[in-house]
C-alpha cells in the first residue's frame, strides 16, 4: 500500500469519526457545513504533504492532483449539503416561532359622533295627550273632532322627537385592523381612552389594551 492510500484510508477513519460526532450533536446546516469544510481542507492538507515524499516528480504532480480531486469533491458534497438542509431548516424556524395572536390587532382609526337616542312609548304618551288638548280647543263639530285627532298626533310625533333629543349621547368607535388580515369596529357608551396605534385584543365582545 502506497503513501497515498495509506492517506485515503486515514481520510476515511476521520470522516467516519467526524460523522459519527455530528450525529451525536445535532448541528446547524452552517456549523455542520463548516465542520465538512475543515474536514476536507485538513484532509487535503495532509495529502500534499505525503505528495512531497513521492520519488518522482511525474509521482509528486499526480499525487498532488488526486489529493485536489478529493478535496474539491469533498467540499461540492459539503455545498450540496448546506443547499438542500437550508429550506428545511428555514422551515423549521417559521414553525418554532411566535404564532400570529387572531386576536390581537391596533387601532387604526378613533370617532366620535352623536347617536340619536329612540323616542319610547313615555314620549308619544305624553306628548299626543298634549297635544289632543290642544286640539280639542279649535273647531267645533266635525272639524273639532278632526283637529283633536291631528293635534293627538302631532303631539305625539314631537314627544317623540324631544325624547329623542334628550337621549342624544355621545359614542366612540374604534376601529381596528388585526394580524391575520381582519378588520373590526367597536361602540362604546364612555371615552375607551384608546389611541390610533395603540395595541389592542378582544376581549369578549369588545377589545382592551393589549
């Protein structure tokens, strides 16, 4: 067995060795890249050396090329390996990171209008009595009977209207875009105190500060 086979067969015991510690340790595709890279420089470097004890210099030259094939092959597998380990180790990632929270989102957007309270029963009651009042003291016969039944339901429509006015109040919506892509919009009867910006989640239904 010549000098250079004895170096192959050195090459083989330490690859077998390196491989059987990365198993043990699991590595990053550029760590394991990089620990493939030293394996095959120190591989590469050990066979020009016994290149130079060669009796010829045709022997030397041959041996020199051999050992640069090996370690040019050596480092495309080395190459190859990070390529193929790089999308699943990209994937990987993505699914050990932080989940999108569907419930989280920010404010995008703060208004606040008048809403027009709803007239109940009280008002019409109250107002069509006035109003029938009113009525009954115009006209006489027929025309008197006609003018109670206007002034009753004319009455009625403007107590329906002051009560209306009088439940007038004030209402905040917010509006909200979420991390999934959603959008949201929430009422509220009092000053949330929330802000365009501001990190939000939902909370039953309606959001709080997140």
């Amino acid at each position: 067995m010549n000098k250079v086979s004895v170096a192959l067969v050195c090459g083989l015991l330490f690859s077998g060795l390196v491989s059987t510690a990365l198993a043990e340790t699991p590595l990053t595709p550029k760590a394991h890249y990089a620990a493939d890279s030293k394996k095959a420089l120190t591989r590469y470097s050990g066979d020009k050396k016994l290149c130079n004890d060669e009796p010829s210099s045709e022997a030397r030259l041959q041996c020199r090329r051999d050992a640069k094939a090996e370690y040019d092959k050596a480092m495309a597998e080395a190459q190859a390996h990070l390529k193929a380990a790089a999308p699943v180790a990209s994937s990987a990632k993505a699914y050990s990171g932080k989940a999108v929270c569907a419930d989280c989102g920010k404010v995008v957007a703060v208004h606040v209008n008048e809403k027009a309270g709803e007239g109940g029963p009280v008002g019409m009651i109250a107002g069509g009595v006035a109003g029938a009042v009113l009525g009954h003291q115009v006209g006489g016969g027929i025309g008197k009977d006609l003018a109670t039944i206007a002034g009753a339901a004319g009455g009625a429509y403007a107590g329906k209207k002051i009560e209306e006015k009088v439940r007038t109040r004030k209402v905040w919506t917010v509006s909200v875009h979420y991390a999934n892509g959603n959008k949201g919009s929430f009422e509220f009867e009092q000053n949330p105190g929330l802000n365009v910006g501001d990190a939000v989640k939902n909370s039953g239904d309606s959001i709080v500060r997140n």
